[in-house]
C-alpha cells in the first residue's frame, strides 16, 4: 500500500468527540463544542457542549428504550453488563492513555482505575439475577393471602459522574443504574470527558440497545436544572454535582417527586436499590 | 314487612373524653405556651367532642428537645427491652381496643365496624409485628450495624388516625430512633390516648412526643434542625413542599401520598368477588383512602353485567349512624372533605360523565356523600385523573391487556392498583407491567404489618411495613 | 334473555358444558371474606323478632333416623303445627321432612290434627348418597308422592359430578322433576360437602335449576361440612343470577348445622343482602334443621317475657 517512507509521513486521523444518543453518535444539535485540555494546559479535544434539547432527546431515547431493557431478563442484562466489561479490555489501552493524558495520573494508576473500572461491571453484572432474591421478600401476612415485593427498576435515571476518578466514577455511578433494570442520561465529568466518550464507544459495541445508554458532554450545571425539572425523569444520581448544585436538584426534583441519591461510598448493592422501586403482590390463596 | 335492621349502636359508655386536651411532651401532659386551642367534631353529628391544644414553634421546640432527651435512653437501651415496650403497648392497645374504636369512630366518622374489626387490631398488630424486629436489626439488609436517625418528626393524616400513627411510630421506636408526632387537625384524638397508652406502658419520658395543630405546625417539625429524619403521609402536594423543605438538609424523607389506583377486571374475572372488590377497592372508609381503587378499569365485553352487579350491590350498602355496628359507610371526616368530592363530582357531571348514586338517605346533620360512580368517563376527565378522595368511582373500559395497561399507567401516581382475572399467568403480566407500588390481584384493600406499602411516582417515596419499611427508619452503609 | 329454563342447554354433554363455561369462577378467599362480613350485622329488637318468626316459618322440621318410628313423627308434627303450645301467635313451620315410608304417617297426622297446610318432604332418590339405579331413584319418588308428599328433595349423583359425567346428573333431575310434575316441588341436593369448592357448588347450582330444580339445597345432613355461610351465599348468588338469566326464580334450602337463633339469623341476612327481599319467605328459602326450632324459640320467649328461658320452658319435640 506505502512504503515506509511514506508511512513516517502519515498524517493521524483525529477523532471528533460526539454524544452518544439512542445508540447513535450525534454531535450537540446546538453545534456547540468546548475545549478540553490535558493537565498541563495543552489542547486534547473539542467535545459537544450538550444543549437541553440534546438532553430532552436523551431522554426520550432512554424512556423508549426502557421496557425492552427492563423487560430483558436479569440473566439477559447480566450479560451485556459483562459484555461491556469485555469491550473495555479490548481498549483498555486507549482508556489508560486518556486518564493519563487528562487527569495526569502516572500510567500505573491510570491502569489500576481502568482495572477496576472493569472489574466493576463485572461485579455489577452479577448483580441483575441477585438483587430479587436477597432484596425481595416473601411475606408472612395474616389471612389466606400470598404476598411477595420485588424490587422493580425505576425507569430513567439521571447520571451526574463524577470529575474524577472520571472513569471509575462514572462506572460506580452508572453500573448500578444498568443493573437495576433502568436506562439511563450520563452528563459526563465536564473536565474529564474522554473516558466517558471512550466508554461511549465500547457501549455501543456491547449488545446494550440503543436508549439503554445515553452519554453527554458538556456543563453540568447547564443541564442540572434542566434534568431536575425535567418530568420523564425518574431519579438522578447527584454524585457528580457539587452541594449547591445538589440542593437545586432536590428542589426542582420534587416537583414529579424524583428519587434522588449521591454517594460517598464505593460499590454496593445499596447502590442498585437505590434506583429501584419496590412492587408488593397480593393473591389469595384459596381452592 | 320486609327485613329492616333495627338500629344497633355500639356504646359511648367505654370512652370518656375531657374537655380539653394538652400536649404531650417528655411523657407528660403540658399545655401550650401560646395557650391558644381548636377544637375537634363529631363529623357525623356536629357536636364538638373538645378542645385540642394547639402546638406553636416553641411547642415542638420543646417537643425535639424531650426527644432528644429520650433518644439518649431510648437508643442506648438493650434492643430486646425496646421491643418488650412494644409488646407491652401493643396488649394495651388490644385491651382498650374497644375504647379506641368507639372514639376513633366518634372522632373520624368512619363506621365502628371498620375501626372495631380493621383500624384498631391493625395497630396492635403493627407494634407486635415491630416489636418483634427491634433485636433483630443487623437482619433488616442495610448493614452487620445499622443506626437509628435520632428524633423523627411524623406527620400523620385523618383517614386512618390511629392505623397511620401505628405505621409511624412502631417502626421508629423498634430501630431505636425517638417521635415528634402530629396528628391530623380534625382526628387527634385516639392519638392522645396513644399518649395515655405510652404512660400506662411506662415507656420512658420522650421517646414519644405528641403535638396538636395545623399545618403550621407540621412545618414547624419539618423545618426543625433537631430533627433527624420526616415522615409524611398525606397529600401529594404537601409531600412535595416537604421533599423541597428538607432539600439541602442531612434529614432522611419518607412519603405516602396520594394515589388514583386502577382496579382492572378481565372478563374472566370471578364476578361477585371483584363486585366486592370494586365496593371495598373505592367505599371503604368513605373512600378516604390514599390507595382506593378509584378507577375501574373494565374489559368491555363485561362492563353492562359487572355494572349492573355493582349498582345491585350498592343498593345494599348502609349509609349512616358510624356508630350503628350495621353502617358500611360513615361520615365524610369534615366540611372541607366534603366540598372537595363535591366539587370534584360536579366537575365529571359537567365534563358530560354519566353519575350513578346509590339510593341512600342522608342524614340531617354531619357530612355525607353517598356511594357513586361515573360511566363514560376518559382518560382526560378530571375525575380520572385527580384524587377525589371520596366515595366516588370513575369507570374506563378497554379492550385488550395492553389497553388495560397503559390505560392504568397513565397517571402520575404509583400507589395501587388491582387485578381480577381467573388466569394466573394473566396476573402475573399484569402485576408485573402495573407501574405501582402495591398490587392487589383477586383482591384490594388488604394491609398487614408485614406487607410494605408505599407508591411509585408521585405516590411517595420509601415503604411502610415489613422489612423494607423498617430499613427507612435505618441508617446504614449506603 | 332466555326465558325459560329448559333453553339453557339442550342436556348433551357438550352443551351443559358450554352453559357451564358462560358461568364467571368463584374466589373462595373473597366469598368467605363477604360471607364473614355478613355475619358481622347485628340483628336487634324489632329485626330480631321479625327474624324469629321468619325463621320458623322457613323450617323444613327434619327427622331423618333409622331409629325414627310413628310415634316420633307423629311428635314432630305436632311440634310443627304449634311450634310453642303457650304462644298461639308463633308461626307453624315451613314442612315436615322425613324418610319415604314416613311420609303417610306423617301426612295423615298433620291432616288429623290441623297441619293441613303444612307440606311434607320426602327424602327421595336414594338418600343419602344416591347409590342406586335410575329404576329404583324412580320407585322411591313415585312412592313418596303417591303417599302425600309434595315436596320432593332428591340428590345428585356426586360421583358422576365429579368424575364429568353431567350428562347423566343432569338427566336424572330432569328425569325426576318430570315424576313431580305438578304434584310435587324439587329439591335438588348438591351435597356441597362432597363437592368441595366453590366452583363446583356454583356449577352445580346451575346444572339443577337448567334442569328444573324448584329448589337448590345445600346437603343431606349426613356429611361434614354441611350448610357452611359462604357456601349458601354462592347458591343465593346463583339464584339471583339465574333470576337475571331467566325471570324465574329458584329456592334455596341450606340444611346441616343451623342449629341456633344467631346461625338462622345470618342465613336471612345472606338472603336479604345477596339475592334480596323476594327470597324472604318459605316459598323460596327454607331452613332444614331440628334442634334450631327450641333455640328460635327461646329466644321469642326472651324477646317477649325480657327474661332468659330455659330448655325446660320450651317442648322437647
């Protein structure tokens, strides 16, 4: 094809970062973009600067995607969540170099967030087919009646990630959403985007519909209020949002009664319950 | 002749009710600062049955500061001691269970059956059933050492005084937290014999507080910062101010508000039992009921026979006397309830629903509103949307399952709903694409301590009942 | 609507089975639970007093013993005619039950002795357990309408129910209903204990009267459980029911078990608040029972005295 000469000479092909929205890769339909440097100040990329119309389609996305991805079986969900865990080993180079390049991490830390980032959807994957069981309920009521709850999903969820650990925070945040059965709107860490967008991009090769994962970029406290106020939207993860940021949130939230949580802990199936209704079932027992 | 039951009225004579009622902070009786009193009425009748203190800020100052008081107590005491107090409050309510029906009727308007055979044993149950969990806690699945949140301000509403009292503080005393309770305005009274029960029972000096008042009040409890974690039930719209209230703050929030369940018969359903379905789903308790299956949703092909069957029902049912041990339905609890299903019922008169009212005589005097449904009602009616809190069905057909669901989904409420149908894979779809919390299936209107209950969506936030309803009274690792 | 009865089903199998099948099921949980609410109401003063009355006026007075002789039958029409021989107000009871070969005995003495009006009751088709050939079920019907009987209470045949053979219960009834003609009034007996669910006591309850029962009954009094409140509100259901069906109305005779005033008591309060006011008379519910008679009459002698009575104070047959 070319000599090596030539090949010296190439000329890299750059990415252009776009959201992901209903398992397309749209840019912002404002056309807005912003600049994200490295951690010494250089330029990296120019990301959309999601709009509220993005978001509002986002969700949209999502709640279409809902009863297929809720509706899956849990067996079925557990493997797309280690699906995704398998895709991000196949870039798990790619990840590293980014968290590098942005948060300034040496690359041995840079790979430890990546290896667990991984081992997180694997541990959350495990998680589909289990919840019900160690959460739900049989229970002993009075009267010819068999009674159970189960946790059910909530439907969509908001997700503010994190800055930073801007990959394994945002898997922290995200993995548990998935697990229970809900679709979700990642606002992407504003400083640190790449993981986000990378991850992004192993997403969409990892059997997960489109809907059940949305990714933007951009300013969360651009869109914070406008995901608070927004009534398609179940809960929200504040985990990302700063105090002030988060009191907004819970105000605006009340108005369709949103469930709200942020997290100061690491993994757990409190997570996952968090972003989970329960569903009691009544039923005589009779001849 | 015809068969006419004669009246049958259950005796005032157990209960005696003073003139005036104080407050009760740091296990005793103590009159408010402000010295200012409401009173409360026999909705049935009129007739003012006292005159409750009425709880400024400064009272629930006091009230937190009893709690914070009896947490030290309550909270370091061996877990089994704790729940040996509920078992002891528990065995007084059963003992003075006739006590607390007849006032509870007197005070709410609710038939004596009711209070006599569902309110008053239910609440017995609710403190046996938590006692049992207070030296269990590290099983409640939030953690090996779950915590109390400390003093928890309970707001509590008028249809179920003395039930949603027990759904309150039973929980809360079992995991070791301390109460600031408000009763609703216009039923405190079977809540001010709780405190009479707390001291017979010995429990310790403000572990339970107990203030009077209005809204005023309530949310002078919210907007307390000696206040750990809010319990709320009542209206969505309250709940809401509420959610905002405690924004920003570290308090925990749990919320049972308000519902526009789906009752959905399918054309196998078994008919007679769905017709009492349908009556105890939307007529029990007047209807004052946050999970009433305020929608029926009827397959189409059985909606002229289910009708007729219900409308042959509710000429049976017995509007009147709530004291008389044959009423099926009571009073309207006050003025203001009464004028809201007024509204609300004229409004699907106008909007062009058809109104079906049972054939019942109103007394003279108190507040009544008889058994009604509406036919031709839609999804855009106001009475198929809004809570009428009421005596007062809305019936919708459909067609296929799908229709029924998405029908039955279309609300921004999530509290209940039901399901009548022979087939049971069919159930089990149902319940599982009900967008609701509780989900009652050839059956409605069912409650047991160890059932949660609590909505979706707008209907609330948390559990009440069983396992997960206790683990809203925990902290634990999140 | 279909008027009459015979239109229900034309006696094939296939087609009792597709009548059948139009019938909505029964929740057991949900019948007890109503049928329990029931017996909640409380019966007072001046309903209590109309209750009594009616409830006497509803017995079927049964002996049904292989120890019963002449002389006890003789007694209980007595007892029949002047339930309470110091209270000439108290109502005479619905009809005599007996045994086949008591029927004359029992007809003549009831005629000799001012119970003309009082009907009597043969327990026919085999009774107990219906074990018999269609020859004989005929002979013991045929034999206890020669002998005065116009009341005629036969059973089903369990086993076939239970075992799909409808055709043949069905034929049977409409065989035997055609012996009464207009002599006699069927009872057709479901022996509920036997068929065990709801569902089947409802079906059961349908096949009889598409096959032109006058009345449905409940049991023999020979098998546990008998005339049980949520069992007979299903049958008040299924006349009222087959009512709106056709316009005709079916009596109901729950029998087994009712033994005291309050018992008899909440059986009214199942016919008023299930199939209504016009089932309230003897003509269409019947009590079968023995023992219940003295305990109604206690207690009218405490409604009308204000004092409690005692067994003594009241005949013993």
């Amino acid at each position: 094809m070319s000599n090596s000469k030539s090949r010296a000479m190439r000329l890299d092909v750059k990415k252009t970062y776009k959201l992901f929205i209903g398992g397309a890769f749209p840019r912002s339909e404002s056309g807005r973009t912003y600049e994200v440097t490295d951690s010494k100040g250089e330029f990296i990329a120019n990301p959309s600067l999601a709009s509220r119309k993005d978001l509002r389609d986002a969700v949209v996305a999502a709640r279409n995607a809902h009863s297929g991805w809720a509706g899956a079986t849990a067996f079925n969900r557990g493997q797309i969540l280690y699906r995704i865990a398998e895709m991000m080993e196949g870039r798990s180079a790619q990840f590293v170099d980014e968290i590098i390049a942005l948060e300034g991490l040496t690359p041995s830390a840079a790979k430890k967030q990546v290896e667990e980032a991984i081992d997180l959807w694997v541990w959350y994957s495990g998680w589909c087919d289990k919840i019900g069981s160690i959460y739900g309920s049989t229970n002993a009521v009075s009267g010819s009646f068999y009674n159970f709850t189960i946790p059910d999903s909530l439907g969509v969820v908001a997700v503010f990630a994190p800055a930073k650990p801007s990959l394994l925070g945002l898997v922290h945040s995200l993995a548990p959403v998935l697990a229970g059965g809900n679709t979700a709107v990642v606002i992407a860490s504003e400083k640190y985007p790449l993981s986000a967008i990378t991850l992004s991009e192993a997403i969409g090769t990892s059997d997960v519909s489109g809907g059940v994962v949305n990714i933007l970029t951009g300013s969360a406290a651009e869109l914070a209020p406008w995901a608070a106020s927004h009534m398609d939207i179940d809960g929200i993860d504040a985990t990302g949002l700063n105090s002030t940021l988060e009191k907004e949130v819970r105000i605006a939230g009340a108005d369709n009664l949103k469930r709200i949580s942020s997290f100061k802990d690491g993994a757990s199936p409190q997570r996952v319950l968090a972003f989970m209704e329960n569903k009691t079932v009544w039923h005589p027992i009779g001849v | 002749m015809t068969f006419e039951y004669s009246s049958a009225p259950e005796s005032k004579a157990i209960v005696t009710i003073d003139p005036v009622y104080k407050l009760f902070i740091g296990g005793k009786f103590v009159a408010p600062k402000g010295g200012k009193t409401f009173t409360t009425i026999n909705p049935a009748t009129e007739e003012v049955l006292a005159k409750i203190a009425y709880a400024e800020k400064s009272d629930v100052d006091k009230a937190v500061k009893a709690a914070q008081e009896g947490l030290k107590v309550w909270s370091k005491m061996a877990p089994s001691e704790r729940g040996k107090y509920l078992y002891r409050i528990a065995r007084i309510m059963q003992e003075r269970a006739r006590e607390f029906a007849v006032l509870e009727t007197m005070d709410n308007g609710k038939p004596i059956r009711e209070t006599r055979d569902i309110d008053i044993p239910l609440s017995a149950a609710h403190f046996f059933y938590h006692a049992g969990w207070a030296d269990k806690l590290e099983h409640a699945g939030v953690g090996s050492n779950p915590k109390p949140y400390g003093v928890v301000g309970q707001i509590i509403p008028w249809n179920f005084p003395l039930l949603m009292l027990a759904w309150k503080v039973a929980p809360a005393l079992a995991t070791g937290n301390s109460v600031v309770l408000k009763p609703a305005e216009t039923t405190p009274l079977t809540a001010l014999l709780f405190a009479q029960v707390c001291q017979q029972a010995e429990l310790p000096a403000g572990v339970v507080n107990i203030v009077t008042g209005d809204g005023a009040t309530g949310a002078a409890i919210v907007n307390h910062p000696g206040i750990n974690k809010i319990a709320f039930t009542g209206s969505t719209d309250v709940g809401k101010l509420i959610a905002r209230s405690v924004a920003g703050t570290d308090k925990g929030l749990t919320l049972e508000l308000g519902g526009k369940g789906a009752n959905i018969v399918f054309e196998d359903a078994p008919l007679d039992e769905t017709v009492e379905g349908i009556v105890n789903g939307i007529f029990f308790n007047q209807g004052h009921v946050c999970c009433a299956g305020s929608r029926l949703l009827v397959q189409e092909n059985i909606q002229d026979e289910l009708l007729e069957k219900l409308k042959r029902r509710m000429s049976q049912i017995r509007l009147g006397d709530p004291l008389d041990k044959n009423t099926d339905i009571g009073a309207i609890n006050s003025r203001e309830q009464l004028e809201k299903i007024t509204e609300l019922a004229i409004s699907g008169d106008t909007e062009g629903a058809e109104r079906f009212s049972a054939a019942c005589t109103i007394p003279a005097k108190g507040f009544w509103y008889p058994p009604t449904f509406f036919t031709g009602v839609t999804q855009a009616h106001r009475i198929a949307r809004e809570e009428i809190f009421g005596p007062v069905l809305s019936v919708i057909s459909f067609r296929t399952p799908q229709e029924a669901i998405e029908k039955a989904n279309n609300t921004p409420f999530g509290l209940s709903a039901g399901v009548w149908t022979d087939k049971g894979s069919r159930i089990l779809w149902t319940a599982k694409h009900l967008r609701a919390g509780v989900i009652w299936a050839n059956t409605f209107n069912k409650f047991d301590p160890a059932s949660p209950f609590g909505g979706y969506k707008e209907s609330g936030w948390g559990r009440e009942g069983g396992r997960h309803g206790l683990a809203a009274y925990l902290k634990g690792a999140k | 609507m279909v008027t009459t009865a015979g239109a229900l089903t034309d006696g094939s199998l296939s087609s009792i089975k597709g009548f059948l099948k139009t019938l909505s099921p029964v929740d057991q949980v949900g019948a007890d639970a109503r049928a329990a609410m029931l017996a909640t109401r409380s019966i007072k003063t001046a309903s209590k007093k109309w209750a009594i009355d009616m409830a006497i006026s509803m017995i079927d007075l049964t002996t049904l013993e292989g120890a019963d002789t002449d002389g006890k039958v003789k007694a209980i029409c007595n007892k029949a005619i002047r339930p309470d021989p110091t209270d000439p107000s108290v109502p005479h009871v619905g009809a005599i039950c007996v045994y086949n070969d008591m029927v004359s005995v029992a007809r003549k003495h009831l005629d000799e002795s001012g119970g003309h009006d009082i009907p009597v009751a043969a327990v026919s088709t085999a009774f107990p357990s219906g074990r018999a050939s269609l020859e004989v079920k005929e002979r013991d019907t045929k034999d206890a309408i020669a002998n005065g009987a116009t009341e005629i209470d036969m059973v089903i045949d369990r086993g076939a129910f239970l075992s799909g053979d409808l055709e043949k219960v069905f034929s049977e009834i409409v065989y035997i209903k055609s012996l009464c003609g207009d002599k006699a009034h069927l009872k057709v007996i479901l022996e509920t204990g036997e068929l065990v669910t709801y569902d089947n006591v409802r079906k059961a309850s349908f096949l009889a009267m598409a096959a032109g029962a006058d009345f449905i009954k409940t049991s023999t009094g020979k098998v546990a459980p008998a005339a049980t409140a949520p069992v007979v509100l299903v049958m008040l259901e299924a006349v009222r029911d087959f009512h709106q069906m056709t316009g005709v109305r079916i009596g109901v005779k729950p029998a087994g078990g009712i033994r005291t005033t309050k018992d008899a008591i909440k059986q009214l309060v199942l016919v008023k608040e299930t199939a209504g006011d016009e089932w309230l008379n003897p003509e269409l519910f019947r009590i079968g029972a023995s023992a219940l008679l003295n305990d109604l009459l206690m207690q009218r002698q405490k409604l009308t005295s204000g004092h409690y009575g005692g067994a003594n104070y009241v005949t013993l047959d």
